[in-house]
C-alpha cells in the first residue's frame, strides 16, 4: 500500500512534521490534495473541501 503524506519543516530545526488534518464538520480524519500553491484539506466521510494552507508564491 502506498501513502503519500505532506509535511510542514520548520526552519529552525530543518525537521519534518507530519501534517495531521481533521475534518472541521464532522470530526473525522481528512486527507491532504495539492493543487499548485494551495493545500486543501478534504473529508470522504461528509464531501467537504477546505482550504487549508498557500504556499507564498516567492522562496
């Protein structure tokens, strides 16, 4: 089984945290989709699609 996970590095530590996304409708785990600079934030269980976080377009 292949999982892809995204992750947030902190500048400070150059380490990787595993981003851990809830559902703010009903509570349940979501997953992650990118698309372009954003990351959104999506749940099977009830179909909802958030916004989650924008990459600045300059790094």
């Amino acid at each position: 089984m292949y999982v892809r996970n995204y992750f947030f590095k902190c500048n400070d530590c150059d380490k990787n945290t595993a981003i851990k996304a809830i559902c703010l409708a009903c509570g349940d785990r979501a997953k992650i989709r990118k698309s372009g600079l954003q990351f959104f934030s999506e749940c099977e269980k009830c179909g909802t699609s958030e916004l989650f976080h924008t990459n600045p377009a300059n790094r």
